[in-house]
C-alpha cells in the first residue's frame, strides 16, 4: 500500500532529476561544441613529438623549447607512449 503524497514526492524528484540531467546534456554539448571550434588537438603536436623523441631514443622531458610554447611536453610519459 502506497502513500498518495509518497508517490507526488518521487514524481517531483523523478521529474527534477530528468531535468537537471538534461541541462547537464546541453551544458556538456555546448561546451563540447566551443571546445571544437577553439581549442581542438591543441596538444597533439607535443604528444607527436614526445612520442618522436622516444623513437629516436631521446630523452622525453629534455627540451630546446621553453614552457611558454605549446611543444613543450608537460603531461604524464604514458601519454606519449600511448601516441607512439
């Protein structure tokens, strides 16, 4: 046996869950958009040349770039060895 008010309680919370996931859908894909236009594989030229480096047998975080610079190489080694 339910409670009438039970029931209207989880319909709300029920209805305010789906809308607030809802809002964190379209919050995610309107990031998920700007991100594209603005910033899409900014990183991939240092993942490309760390990986090169390991190739070559060069040391991974021994770089002629300063840090200001987007080649600089500044994420975790299994990154870079993951992009090789």
């Amino acid at each position: 046996m339910s409670l009438p008010g039970v029931d209207r309680r989880r319909r709300r919370l029920n209805l305010v869950l789906v809308a607030v996931g809802t809002l964190g859908l379209f919050l995610g894909l309107a990031w998920l958009a700007s991100s594209v236009q603005t910033e899409w594989l900014v990183d991939v030229r240092a993942y490309y040349d760390a990986a090169a480096r390991l190739n070559a047998g060069e040391p991974l975080y021994a770089q002629t770039v300063s840090t200001n610079e987007s080649a600089f190489y500044r994420y975790p080694p299994l990154l870079a060895i993951g992009f090789r």
